[in-house]
C-alpha cells in the first residue's frame, strides 16, 4: 500500500490560514476583555448613550459613532464621483504615456503617511474652508472638514481599483457600442461601467474601510469633541476618540475599558460593513452571470 506524500505547500499554507485566525481571534479576546468593566457598568446602553464626559464618569458611544459614520459618509460622497472620473479617464480617455503617468501619481498619493495628510489638513485646507465659508465654527475645525480630508485619503484607493475594473472589461463591449453609433459616453456609461459594476463597489467598501477606521488625520482637524451636532461644528469619530484620551485613560480603569468598547464597536462596524459589501458584490457576479 502506497503511504500519501505530505504536500509541504498545502502543509505551510494551512498554517498560515490557521496563524491569521488565531490573530483574529486574540484581537476578539483583547477587545472584549478590555470592555468588560464597561460593558457591566453600562452594558449594551453604552452604545445608545448619547453623553461623552469622563471626569463625571459619564460614556456614551452615540456621539463617536455618528462622527464615524457621518465623516465617512461626506468622504464617500465627494470621493466617488472622482475617482470614477479619475479611472474612467485612465483607462479609456488618456494617451497612453500621459495615463501611465497620471496612475503613478494617484498611487503615490495613496502612499503619503495619513499624518502628513492630517498637517495639510490643518495649514491649507482649513484656511482656504475658513476663508470661503464663514459658517464653520471653531477655527474650522468640524465634522465637515475631517470628511473632505478622508475623501482626499481613499480617492486615490478608489480611482485605482476601479481603473483596474474598468480595463479588465473586455474591448468588445465598448467597441460594440461605438459601431451602434453611441458616443464614448453611452459606451461607458451604458456598456463599461455596468459590466465593472463589482469591482468598483469593491472599492468603494475599501475606501469606505479606510475612511471608517482612518485615525491621526482625522485627529488633527475634526476638534475631538464627541457630540452629536451639525457638520460645521467640531466632533469626534471612534478611532480619533481612542487617540487623542488614550494618554489620559490608561490611569482610570472604566475610562480605558470604555475607549477600549468604542475599539470593539469600531471592529464590529467595520467587520458588518465588510460582510455586507461581499453579500452584494456576490449577488452582482450573480446577476452579471445571468445577464
């Protein structure tokens, strides 16, 4: 009888898989353990609590959790339309040499560090927002702010990712639509994008991720003031939260239980987001299939 051979591949990457689980697993233990004094003082109240006052021993998550989502709702809703501009003009629009040059700069905007986006944020962008709408408060320091610096940090994490959608549609389907006497707009628009449509809400959800989790950027000109309150005031999200009192925490033990509960409610969101976005992109591919 011939022994099986142990496949050494098949043997190294189970364990890798195995070493990505026990990672998450230890993130889950770490987050949970940390919320506990919280989660018995408060229990799931402290996500409904709409009051964010530590030296009155008072913690409710509302407030950061509608900085987070509000401030990547603003991003997602100007950096769509851009970066879609932006890959649609990659892939189909620009000269070659000017499209290769054009794509290194979106991809080198993507990797400038999220702090130094932050600085800009502070020494350019919140003049100019001062300058031009006298309504925002504090120095320009608001909830508005922070999401027009997150949609500048996930366009180019969008454009590139829907630039690659979009090239991987086969030419057929634009050509197809020109020889039906379509402008290159209708082609697109009608024939390109539908059959892309996957990939770029694939990364849409991943510029969503980052926009959701992103932290020192957001630190520096959103003002850090949980509250639930207008776009043109100062707020905080869950992530700028946790950085800018961590310091101060560390030292009350239901303070950092309770920055360590808005981790586990970051974790859960953006865990919920994820899983939805694949459920939809699945029933896309579906769909596409069918069509």
């Amino acid at each position: 009888m011939r022994s099986r051979r142990i496949d050494p591949l098949r043997t190294i990457s189970l364990a890798f898989v195995f070493v990505s689980l026990i990672f998450m697993a230890t993130i889950i233990w770490a987050l949970v353990d940390g919320s506990l004094p919280t989660l018995k003082e408060y229990g799931i109240s402290f996500f409904a609590g709409d009051k964010w006052r530590p030296s009155r021993g008072i913690f409710g998550a509302l407030p950061a959790i509608y900085g987070t989502l509000t401030t990547s709702a603003i991003a997602i809703a100007i950096a769509v339309p851009i970066s879609l501009g932006i890959a649609i003009f990659l892939a189909h629009l620009s000269p070659p040499k000017i499209g290769a040059i054009l794509s290194l700069f979106v991809e080198l905007i993507a990797a400038i560090p999220s702090i130094i986006i932050g600085f800009w944020g502070m020494f350019v962008l919140i003049p100019l927002l001062v300058s031009f709408c006298p309504f925002l408060e504090k120095g320009g320091y608001t909830i508005l702010t922070a999401g027009i610096v997150l949609a500048i940090m996930i366009i180019p994490i969008i454009a590139a990712i829907s630039r690659d959608s979009i090239k991987a549609v086969p030419k057929s389907q634009k050509e197809g639509m020109l020889a039906l006497g379509a402008t290159d707009w209708e082609a697109i628009t009608r024939s390109v994008l539908p059959y892309a449509r996957s990939g770029i809400f694939g990364g849409v959800i991943l510029g969503f991720g980052r926009a959701i989790g992103e932290t020192m950027a957001i630190t520096l000109v959103i003002g850090n003031t949980p509250g639930i309150v207008p776009l043109n005031e100062p707020g905080a999200t869950m992530a700028s939260l946790i950085a800018g009192n961590w310091g101060e925490a560390v030292s009350t033990p239901l303070y950092k239980s309770a920055l360590m509960e808005l981790g586990l409610a970051l974790f859960l969101i953006t865990l919920f987001v994820n899983v939805v976005a694949r459920l939809l992109i699945r029933r896309m591919e579906k769909g596409a299939a069918r069509g």
